[in-house]
C-alpha cells in the first residue's frame, strides 16, 4: 500500500507543475478573450471573428499604447493623471504599490542597480536583490548604504534594509534564477 501511495505522490509531483502552469496560460488566455471580445466585435465584424481574435487584438493595443505613452502630450497626461492618483488617499496607496511593482519586475529596467546579492547576517547568508541605491543615498546621506530586497521563502512579500556596499557579495545568477531560489526555499526542480 505505501508503494502505491509512493507512486501516487511521484506522479502527482511530476504532473502537477506542468499541469497548473497549462492551465494557468488557458485560464489567462480565456478571460482575456472573454473581457475584450465585446471591443473586438465593435471593431471587427462577427463573420470575421475567431478564437484568439481577441487577445491578438489587447495585444496590438498594448503595443499601440506603449508606442503612444512617448509622445510629450501623453507623457504629460500621465504625469497630470499620477499627480492626481497620489492626491487620492486610499488610491494612491494602490496606484503607488501598483506601480512600484511593476517598476522592479520592468523588463525593460535591467539596470547593475538590480543585481542578485548575498549579505551576511549573524552567520547566515541571506539572497537579496539590490534595488535602491539612490535613496539609501538620499535617506542616509554619506554612509554608502544600499536599499537590498530581501523576499521570504513561499510568500508574496519581504523586507528592505539598508547596508553598507562593503557587506554585499555579488552573486553569479540571473535575477529570474535568483528569485526562484529564494521564493522557493532553495527547493528548485533538477534542470
């Protein structure tokens, strides 16, 4: 009975990730079908409509939007319309760590301010990411402090400090590679 259980638990860790990250790209893929659908029918008409139509269609937008955010008047739109989310007290809450957010995990963002780093706490080593130089210089001045995101093992959150540059030991891996490593507890899959 414990072997069966034993394969059972095999072959449950074995289909499980793939099986969760299909279904995840099928959940994505039909809820953004389903949402745009009624903005594509206005568009296009219904003889002409096919499954994906839809997200081909929030996906040539998107690209039309980023082409568009750098023109001067846009630019200055959303400088009026950020002034006005920090003005608003519960939005600008969300607006700001919605944005925040989408600042650190900005693919186009790769800068040597977001690299992979060990510190050293009381023996221990710990992976963070490097994320905040200029403001350890504004918040402390001369001390040379670095902003260093320290994310907690199988939960969505984590803690900043600020440490001296001298304290920081880079380390070889990618930022995908090193958030795996500390999200997942250092448990990775065997590539």
């Amino acid at each position: 009975m414990n072997k069966l259980i034993s394969l059972i638990l095999k072959g449950l860790v074995a289909v499980l990730p793939i099986g969760l990250t299909v279904y995840f790209i099928y959940w994505l893929f039909i809820t953004a079908e389903t949402l745009v659908r009624p903005l594509v029918l206005l568009v296009w008409p219904v003889d002409y409509y096919f499954p994906g139509l839809g997200v081909l269609t929030c996906l040539a937008g998107l690209a039309l939007i980023g082409l568009v955010v750098n023109f001067y008047g846009v630019r200055y739109l959303m400088k009026v319309s950020h002034r006005v989310f920090e003005n608003i007290p519960l939005v600008k809450s969300i607006y700001g760590a919605l944005q925040d957010m989408m600042t650190v995990f900005s693919l186009s963002n790769k800068t040597e301010q977001q690299s992979v780093v060990s510190l050293e706490i009381q023996g221990m080593q710990l992976i963070g990411f490097v994320t905040g130089e200029k403001m350890g210089q504004r918040l402390f001045g001369d001390q040379n402090l670095v902003g260093v995101y320290l994310p907690l093992s199988y939960q969505i959150g984590g803690m900043t400090v600020y440490v001296s540059r001298e304290k920081l030991t880079p380390l070889d891996v990618t930022m995908e590679e090193g958030m795996r490593i500390a999200v997942t507890g250092g448990v990775q899959s065997k590539k």
